[in-house]
C-alpha cells in the first residue's frame, strides 16, 4: 500500500527551466506549478501552486551566474516543500557553485563548497543529485546521500559517432588527467598533458606539453569552461606543435566574459558542452554543439524515485 501512495513530483527554479521540462517530458510528467518572484527590495518569494504533502520533490536548478540568486531560490524552494509536508525532497543541481573553492589555498580562506552543501542541509535537502562536480571529495561535505552523476559518457558517445580519426585526448592542467584518461580509453586514443600554471584566478599560462599531438587531432577535455583561457590557450599551443585540429568538451558551459569572443577567434574546430546551464542567445559561438542531459538526470530521478539502483548510470 505505501508503494501504491507514493507521489513524484519535479520543479524548477528559473535557473535552467527548459531543461527542467526536458526532464518531464522524459518521465512522462507536468512540471511542478511554481513561482518565483521578485518584491521591490528584490527579495525572492516563492509560490508553491499545487499540494506536494507526502510526494516526493525533485527541483532542478543549477548555481550558475548569478549564483547568489540562483541558490536564494533553490533554498527558498527547498524550505517551502519542507513547510508543505513534501516526504522527500531532493534538489537537482547540474551545475553545482563554489565548487573550486573546496579546500584552504591561503591562510583565512573560507572553504565555500563546504558552506553551501552546509546550507543546502540545513534548508531541508535529504539528499542531492548534481553533475560533474569539480572536486569528487564535495560529495564528502555532505551528511545526505550525493549521487554526482557524469556527463563523460554523453561527450564520449558523441564523438564516438563523429569517427574522428588520429585523435589525442589532451588534459588541459595535471589535475585533469583521470577524466582525460577515461576519455581516451573510450575513444582507443592517446593521451596528452598540458602542463599550465595559474598567476592569478582565471588566468593560465601554457608552460609545457607532454605527449605527441603531430598531425593528430586533439580533443581537449575539462569539467567546465569559465572565461576560456584555458582551453584556447592550450589549443593555441597544441596548433603550434603541430596538431591538425582541436575540439574542446566540457560538461558546464560557465561561459564568463570574455569566453564566447575568446573562443569564436580561437583555432578551436568545436566546442561540445551540455545544457547543464542554460545559454542564453548572446553566450552562443557558430562553433557550439550541445548535448542534452535531460534523459541522465531523468533516469536517475525515476531511480532515487523507485528506489532502484543508480550506479548504472554511472556507467
């Protein structure tokens, strides 16, 4: 009987709410009726339009720019399904914030992953589903379950069936090179290094390259692109030793001044990303491909939801 009364239902916040509907229509569901509005001091209110007691609660909304906003609503929204009897709710967060600060780099520095999965916990979350995150050890800073899902395999399959031919899998910094080895063993390709050092943040300098990139074509991979200088320098510096073409992957599309002129004037052949963040027109480049998540975060609410094993999915 308690299975037969069990009730799912998704939201979103206004972060990323096309994708929230993909979602949807991948489970066969209406999106959740909500808004969120603005009073005149900009504070947020949020109005939950339907009865979500005893249901399980989904929202989707990624942390992207501007993220303080971004997460204000998603804590709102998490409070007012707790206030409303919601059984379980689970905040869908493609795109997690503050995720390259998880650790002290200097003296009387805040770890702010830490802090955010703190008040994401203390705003009612039972558990988490995000993307890709930054550094795997965040998943650690939370007291709820965490299933942080990967769009490795979405990128892999894709240029699987372009049959790019004498390709190098190149990791942008050293920090890189386990998800640029995955990558290369799906794709049977070789691996290179790019080693780079940081000056300053979102500053990168190309110091080395480790690896033959020759004639081949390279495929840059990295978790996200944030102003660009990474992977344009790194294709800059894979042209000139002698690469025949560079694609560039990524799972978040942060995309912050001055990426989308950055890379629009880059050698770059393609930028493949996915829709964890939603681009609005201006952040388009004629070299942009983008690959849905929609079907993976989907599959994996219809699995938390029927308390079926997700470890597939990382698969």
């Amino acid at each position: 009987m308690r299975e037969a009364s069990k009730r799912l239902k998704v939201f979103s916040g206004n972060a990323n709410k096309e994708l929230a509907l993909d979602i949807c229509r991948y489970l066969g569901l209406e999106l959740g009726i909500s808004e969120l509005s603005r009073f005149k001091d900009s504070e947020i209110r949020c109005r939950i339009g339907e009865t979500v007691r005893g249901a399980e609660v989904f929202i989707v909304q990624p942390l992207n720019n501007p993220s303080a906003e971004h997460i204000m609503e998603l804590v709102i929204m998490i409070d007012a399904m707790k206030r409303a009897s919601a059984k379980v709710v689970c905040p869908v967060i493609p795109y997690y914030a503050y995720a390259r600060q998880d650790r002290k780099n200097q003296p009387r520095d805040p770890i702010s992953a830490k802090l955010l999965a703190n008040i994401l916990t203390a705003a009612g979350a039972d558990r988490v589903v995000t993307l890709d995150l930054h550094a795997g050890q965040i998943q650690g800073f939370f007291d709820i379950p965490v299933d942080n899902l990967r769009g490795m395999p979405i990128i892999a399959e894709y240029l699987v069936k372009k049959k790019l031919q004498d390709i190098v899998v190149v990791s942008p910094d050293v920090g890189g090179v386990v998800r640029s080895r995955e990558l290369a063993d799906r794709l049977h390709a070789q691996l290179a290094i790019v080693d780079k050092r940081r000056p300053a943040p979102n500053k990168a300098e190309v110091m080395n390259l480790i690896g033959d990139v020759e004639g081949k074509t390279a495929v840059l991979i990295d978790d996200m692109i944030d102003t660009g200088g990474t992977i344009v320098n790194a294709a800059n510096a894979l042209i000139e030793r002698g690469a025949k073409e560079v694609y560039a992957c990524c799972t978040h599309a942060v995309f912050s001044d001055p990426a989308v002129e950055f890379m629009e004037a880059s050698p770059l052949k393609e930028v493949i990303v996915t829709d964890s963040i939603h681009l609005p027109p201006e952040k388009g480049i004629s070299k942009l491909k983008v690959l849905s998540v929609a079907p993976l975060l989907a599959e994996a609410i219809r699995r938390i939801f029927e308390e079926r094993p997700v470890s597939m999915l990382f698969d």
